[in-house]
C-alpha cells in the first residue's frame, strides 16, 4: 500500500491526472473492435515513461511505447485515431497513432501537463498545468498549444460536458472546480467543491458533474461531491472510501466507480439513490478507472502493483490483473464512437428535349438529375427492349457533374420507354437509384406525293387537245358520254 508522505501529495494532486474523463461520453452502443485500452507508466525502472496498450477483447498487453518523462494523463480523440499522453517532467503532450501504436513529434506545452480531455468534435484538448494554475488548448488540427487559461492552484483533472460547450476543472488545492467557455476560452467562476477535489466525471446527460475529495490526510473517508451543471453548484458530499481519486460513469449514466487510494477498493456508487455498492477489491492503490463504451467492462491502474485489474459491471466482479509498467497511472479507451454511415439515399429524376412528339431526325437531349446534387458517380441512360425486363444502353455512362448528366443523341421514328440509372462511385457513400420510365415518341417521316411520269418521247410534237379528240372520237362511236370531273 503508498505511504501517505510524498506519495499521497504527488499521487492527489499530480499523478492521478487521467481518470475517465478522458474518455468522451460514448453511448452504449455494441463496442466496436479493435478495442484499446491505453495505460501510462510514470515511474522508473523497467517500462518507465512508456504507455502500455491492452486489447480489451483479451486483456493482452502489448509492448509498451516510449514516451515523454513522467507520463500521467491519456486521451484518444473521439474517432479512435490518436492517442495525446501528457508528459508532465518533460513538459510535453506525446500524441500516438493508433492503428500503428507509433509515437509523434513532442508538443511543447510547458509546465507540469497533467490532465488531459478532448471536446467532442476532436478538434482541442485542453491539458492543465499543475504548477502554474492554468489549463491549456491544444488545436489538434496542427498540435498547436495556445495561450494558457487561469484556473485554480494546482488544477489536477478536467472533464468537458457531452455539448462540447464546457470544460470543468478540479483545483486540488483551492478547493474549487472552475467551469471554462470552451468556445472564448474563458474561465468562470469558481465552485466550491469540497476538501481537495481531484477526480471529475460528468453524467452522459450532462446536466451533473461529480468530483472526488480526497479530504486532507485520506486516513478518513472521502467523498464525492455532485455539481448541477446547470447553475454550477455544488450539491451534497457523497461519503465512500478512504482517499477517493478517480472516478467513471457508465455509458447509461446509472452507475459510478470510484477507486480508493488507501483503501485498494473501487466503489461502485447507484447515481439514482446515491446509495455504495460493496466495495470491490483491486491492485494496490488504484488511480484511474475508465469504462469500455458498451458499459460492459471497468479498467483499473493499480500505482502499486504495476498493474490494471478489469472489472465485470455486470457482477462487480475483479478479473485477473494485467501486468503493464511501473507506476500505472492514467487510463483510456481508443475506440471509434461512430460506425461506418448507412449510405445516403438518392433519386434521379429524368427529362428529355425537345418534348414527345418529336419528328424525324430531331436531335434529342437526354438529363438525369440526381438528388442530393453531391452524390458522385455516373448515369446510363437505356432504352425497353421488346423483351420484358431487359434494356439495352444508349451510349456510355455519363459522369454526374454538380447532380446532373446529359447526353445527346437521335432517336429512330417509333415509341420509346427510356430511363436513366444512377451508379455511385462508392456505394458506401450513396445508393444507386433509377427514374420512373419515359415514354417518348418520334414521328415517322411525313410522306410527299410522286409526280405525273414524263409524256412518253414518242408523243412529242403531237398538237394540243389531240389526246382529248381522240378520247371523244372513240367515246361517239360506243355511243358514251364524256367524262366529267
């Protein structure tokens, strides 16, 4: 068990940095594989200043990654791709690609970097200071840190709300939380929030934060005190176990655990009658709890045993320990908060020019349009064959420029039924689609009379009327009249 010199300071206000607050509220969804829990290692000796990735589908440690000196909080951006390690001897934030586990270029951040949360649209982290009082932006776009933000003395822990709209800070010494304006960077006032707050969490619904007091010496109880995020004030301390740290809600927002220094527990706490679960037995002195997103499994660093104890939420039972480095302090999960997107529907209207009917040779202009006008891909315009269910294409597929494709082309004389057929170019992206069937119609060719054929040569140079008396002639000798009309 730590003693309660050195160690309980450095462990309140400094090391147990990284509770699950670094991971952004995930709903409780199926969890994603893989899954990926990530432990920093502070201490020295052997796996010192590295972090230990564990496969949470087989608790399985994998080697550990080097990282800055003294590491202690851990956050992954909410779509799982990157792990931010705060440094805090080396005054730096380490970030870790995740597919590859492999390390980035140090950020400079200053003095004494401790804990560590990323908004939910993954666009900051903010990172606090523990020597100078302040919390720092990092624009993780370009890992760039910002101007620092006054807070408390010796702010420890951060958590942002499920909007992304506020960050809440634990000032350990001060005994505050301050509420920061994450979108001017601005610091509120503070909250009283009991006898050395260090812990934070905030209820999925984001209407509470709850904070654990490790109340001075930690030989008595400590608690956890709830803020009404809505008027920023504190409630009524919650009493659990002795030098209460870190703390996680499940994804349902039902259930608090909230490890105890002293006391080698974890508390599980009902948030609804705020009544405490048996006390749950881990490694020795335990830090850090984190929570898998499908609410299933709890993750516990154990400072002094080197070692993380996974917990069934279901039983409150402790599996067996993972041996990771020496000094296990901050905890979080890489997984994807967002599965791969149904594909957008889509729908093609079609038209031709000029209108049905048509003549004969008439140059026709046939247009698809598709909606919405962003889906990429191509259209093929077709023709009914007398054969039921069976086209035959007009031309080549045409390309969809800003949700529109047309071709032109002649139609022969005779009734067509035309329909224009949408292929995405990533099916993921967009479904295919096909118009409503075109009737259309081209005119057969209009037909002119022939001409009278030519009098013969042979009757040439005959003299006018001469046929008219020969017909009469012959008409008087049968006795018939001549024709009229």
């Amino acid at each position: 068990m730590a003693s309660l010199g050195t160690l309980l300071v450095f462990v309140a206000a400094v090391v147990v940095e990284m509770v699950a607050v670094a991971l952004a509220p995930m709903s409780a969804a199926a969890m994603p594989n893989p899954v990926t829990v990530y432990v920093t290692n502070y201490g020295s000796g052997a796996n010192s200043s590295t972090v230990t990735p564990i496969s949470a589908a087989t608790n399985t440690p994998s080697n550990p990654i080097p990282v800055g000196t003294g590491p202690t909080g851990v956050a992954v951006t909410p779509d799982g791709a990157t792990a931010y390690i705060a440094n805090s001897v080396s005054g730096t934030v380490t970030p870790i690609t995740v597919a590859t586990n492999a390390p980035g270029s140090p950020i400079d951040v200053g003095t004494s970097p401790h804990g560590i949360a990323i908004t939910p649209d993954g666009k900051t982290a903010y990172l606090t200071n523990t020597d100078n009082g302040t919390v720092r932006p990092i624009t993780l776009a370009t890992n760039t840190p910002g101007s620092p933000i006054p807070v408390g003395t010796e702010p420890s822990l951060i958590a942002i709300t499920p909007d992304g709209k506020t960050a809440y800070v634990t000032n350990t010494v001060s005994g505050t939380v301050t509420p920061i304006d994450v979108t001017t960077d601005t610091p509120g006032n503070p909250i009283p929030a009991g006898t050395n707050p260090v812990g934070i969490a905030i209820a999925p619904d984001g209407k509470t934060a709850y904070v654990t007091n490790f109340v001075g010496g930690g030989s008595g109880t400590g608690t956890v005190t709830p803020i009404d995020i809505t008027t920023n004030t504190a409630g009524t301390p919650i009493p659990v176990g002795q030098l209460p740290l870190g703390i996680a809600i499940t994804p349902d927002g039902k259930t608090a655990y909230v490890t105890n220094d002293i006391s080698s527990t974890v508390t599980p706490l009902d948030l609804t009658t705020k009544n405490l679960g048996n006390p749950i037995f881990v490694g020795d002195s335990p830090q850090a709890v984190v929570i898998t997103p499908d609410g299933m499994t709890a993750y516990v660093t154990n400072w002094g045993s080197a070692t993380v104890t996974p917990i069934d939420v279901a039983t409150n039972t402790p599996g067996s320990p993972i041996l990771v480095g020496n000094h296990p302090v901050g905890i979080a999960i890489a997984a994807a908060t967002s599965t791969v997107p149904n594909p957008v529907s889509t729908s093609t209207q079609f038209n031709v020019a000029p209108t049905s009917p048509a003549a004969a040779g008439t140059t026709e202009t046939l247009t698809a349009t598709i909606t919405p006008a962003g889906a990429a891909g191509s259209v093929q315009f077709t023709e009914a064959t007398h054969l039921i269910g069976f086209t035959t294409p007009i031309g080549s597929p045409v390309t969809v420029t800003n949700g529109s494709a047309s071709m032109t082309t002649t139609l022969p004389p005779g009734t067509h039924t035309l329909t224009a057929v949408f292929t995405p170019t990533d099916p993921t992206a967009s479904d295919s689609s096909t118009s409503d069937p075109l009737t259309y119609v081209v005119n057969a060719p209009t037909q002119t009379p022939s001409p009278a054929p030519p009098i013969p040569p042979v009757f040439g140079g005959l003299p006018p009327g001469f046929f008219q008396q020969l017909i009469t002639w012959l008409l008087g000798k049968l006795q018939l009249p001549f024709p009229t009309g």
